[in-house]
C-alpha cells in the first residue's frame, strides 16, 4: 500500500492506526451484564456472611452505576481527546467488530429484564440466601435498575436506528420495546433531527424550563410528532394510519406482546414493576434530550428559514468514561453532522459548546433546577457573547429570564 503525504507530513495508514479505545468498548456491556457479574454473586455473599442489610444495595446496581460510579469515573479518567485521523474513518466505519458490540447489548439487556422479572416475581430465593421473595424497596430498587438498562439500551437503539442496515433498525426496535418507546425511533430520525435546536423541537430544552417541565413536554410532544410524522408519510402513499404498516403501531405492539408473555410466564403482579421500569427508562433518555441542546438555537436567516444545524446547537463532553458506556453520544454536534456515522468515528469539534463534565453528572445535576441554573445558565449567556435573548428562552419565562440576566451585554 502506498503512502500519500500531506503538506504537513506523511500520511496516516489505516492499517498503522489502532484505536486506543478499541477493547475499552467492552465496558459498554458492563451494564446490561453487571447483574450477573457483580448484582448476584454479592447478593449472595452478602447474605453467606449474614450481612443482610448490604446484601439490598445491589438491587440498586443501576442507580449506583449511573449516578455515582460513572461521574466519579469521569472525574478521575477525565476528557477523551482522541479523533481518528481522517484517513482511517472509512476502515474504522466498516470494521464490523464494533457493531457487533453493539448487537450483543441486546440479548444481555433481555436477559436481564427477564432475569429482574423472575427476582421480583419468585416466591422462594434460597440459593441467593434469601427467605421467601424479596421485599418491596428490593423489588423497587432491581426494577428501577432494570429500566436503567432499558434506558442505556435506548442510547443503543439511537446508534443502531440511524444506520441504513436492515438489520440494524429491526433491532433498534426491539431494543425500544421493553421501555414501550418505539415511537422514538420515528420521531428522533424524521422529527429531531430536522427540527433540533428550534422552539418547535420538544426534544430540545429551553432556558427557564426545568428539566421537571420539560419531561412532560416532551415525553408527550415526541409522541404527537411521532404519530404526525408516520400519519403524513401514509398519507403520501394513499394509506390510512390505522394499520400495521403504520411504524409507531407497530412498534407499541411489539411492546405490548413482550410485556403480554412475561406476565403470562411471571403473572399479573410484574405489571406496575414492568411499567416503573419503562418510565426510568425513556426518563433517562428524556434526561439526556435535556441537557445536549439545553437553551441553543439555530437562528432565522432572511429568508425565514432557520439556518443549518451546526456544532454550535449542541452541547458537547468528552469525557471517556461516559464516552464508552454511552457510544460516543456525546460527540453529539458530529452526530448531527453525520447522523449515519458510526460511534467509533464520531469525533469532538473544535468551537461546539461544552458541559463542564459527563453526561452522566450532568444527568444528575438536571435533577435539581437551581444547581443545573447556576451551573448552565452562565454557560448559555456566554455562547450567546452576553445577550440571553438569542438563546432558546421558555416562552412563559421570556421575561423573568430577560429581567434575571440583564440587557443584551449583561453579565450573569
């Protein structure tokens, strides 16, 4: 193979790179195995010692690992900071090694709702050390750790549901089922996409809107969009909406036969445990909608149309830790950029907006509006070179921001 040279030097072989992140993305299934590989066997060596009372907090893996194990990471791993060179982006995109790992989320995500289904269901749990079944806050705690998976594997649906594979967008589907969200792979794709950063999108957050105003907004938004969006589309076919061929039935109706065999197999008393897995889970994906485009907006140019998306209308971290358990969803102006490109080659841009830490930390700051105000509102104003006016503002709240942040120049 012959090697080209730039002006600035020789040019980067494919077969020379090697992407240091390359088994670092095993991490990514750390999540939908950690109740096997680390939830169980503690459960039973917790309750073999008699420590009955630790032996509980792994039900709670997922909260742990998303709130307290992964911004901790972060901290101490810090920014990622590696771009794959422009001339290995075609064989990175095509080494087939890291959708495979992208496949494998879903058997162990499905294992793990089963497994959590037969836990809070079992009448008798002896070979974990345990008396009789599992007490309520356990049966709370492994559900809500369950729909944390669900959630995380929404994030893998996201990167399977915008390649051009069959394959792949058949198992973004079934990757949305268990947390009853099929209609996201419509709206993010047809929807999102086209409407990111505007006042229109329900999935892009506003300056004065907690992310607790927010969710309903847009948990019921992306619903109604996604139902427009699928109507339109048959009506341009000459076809009804009422029908299998329209996508978000179909996908409710995946969920609804996934659900209808584990109550079939676990019986009726899995229902509200399976519906507060759902809810954490597209919860968490509405928390991340919140912070990656939290009071940015593309602007109306003179003809009336808004101007192009471009790395300045979405919030950016690149923070490795994060980086791996979530697919690189962080790169997020160059998703926008290159929706179909593969997380390997998502790369960090020069000039996009940036969290002062990982999505996972931010996650949790979103929890609690003054904290996410204090934290993010300075950082909209100074995108914004001091005017606060040109960032998206909550209609409601126009005023009482405007007024809160001073005239055009103002500092916070």
């Amino acid at each position: 193979m012959s090697t080209e040279t730039h002006a600035s030097g020789p040019r980067v072989e494919a077969t020379d790179w090697r992407d240091r992140k390359r088994y670092l993305w095993l991490w990514g299934l750390f999540a939908p195995t950690g109740l096997f590989t680390i939830g169980l066997p503690l459960i039973w060596a917790f309750n073999e010692f008699g420590w009955h009372g630790l032996a509980q907090v792994p039900f709670w893996l997922g909260p742990v690992l998303v709130y307290v194990v992964i911004p901790l990471a972060d901290i101490f791993f810090g920014p990622d900071g590696d771009n794959p060179p422009d001339e290995v982006m075609e064989y990175l995109e095509n080494d087939k090694y890291y959708r495979y790992l992208t496949y494998l989320y879903l058997p162990f995500q499905y294992a793990t709702l089963i497994m959590g289904a037969y836990l809070i269901t079992a009448d008798h749990l002896s070979w974990l050390g345990i008396d009789g079944g599992l007490h309520i806050i356990d049966k709370i705690g492994l559900a809500i750790t369950v729909g944390m998976i669900g959630g995380i594997g929404i994030n893998t649906a996201h990167e399977l549901g915008h390649k051009k594979v069959d394959l792949e967008r058949w198992l973004s589907r079934i990757a949305l089922a268990q947390s009853f969200y099929g209609h996201f792979y419509i709206e993010h794709n047809r929807g999102h996409h086209v409407r990111v950063a505007t006042p229109e999108d329900p999935a892009s957050s506003r300056v004065g809107e907690t992310f607790w105003a927010f969710w309903p907004r847009t948990v019921w938004g992306s619903l109604i969009s996604s139902w427009r969006l699928e109507r339109t589309r048959l009506e341009r076919h000459g076809k009804k909406p009422w029908s299998l061929q329209n996508e978000v039935l179909s996908a409710w109706l995946m969920s609804l036969a996934l659900y209808a065999v584990l109550l079939a197999v676990f019986g009726i008393g899995l229902l509200p445990y399976l519906i507060l897995q759902a809810i954490v889970g597209f919860s968490l994906l509405e928390a991340v909608n919140y912070l990656e485009h939290y009071g940015l907006v593309r602007q109306r140019t003179t003809s009336g149309r808004y101007e192009r998306p471009a790395p300045v209308h979405s919030w950016n971290s690149d923070h490795i830790v994060t980086n791996i358990f979530l697919y690189h969803l962080q790169r997020h102006s160059d998703h926008h950029a290159y929706p179909t490109r593969r997380y390997q080659t998502l790369r960090s841009w020069d000039g996009a907006p940036n969290l002062p830490s990982g999505y996972a930390s931010m996650i949790l700051l979103a929890y609690f509006p003054p904290l996410w105000r204090r934290v993010m509102d300075k950082r909209v104003i100074a995108h914004y070179g001091g005017d606060i006016t040109r960032a998206n503002i909550h209609p409601g709240k126009r005023d009482k921001v405007i007024a809160r942040y001073g005239t055009p120049g103002a500092e916070a």
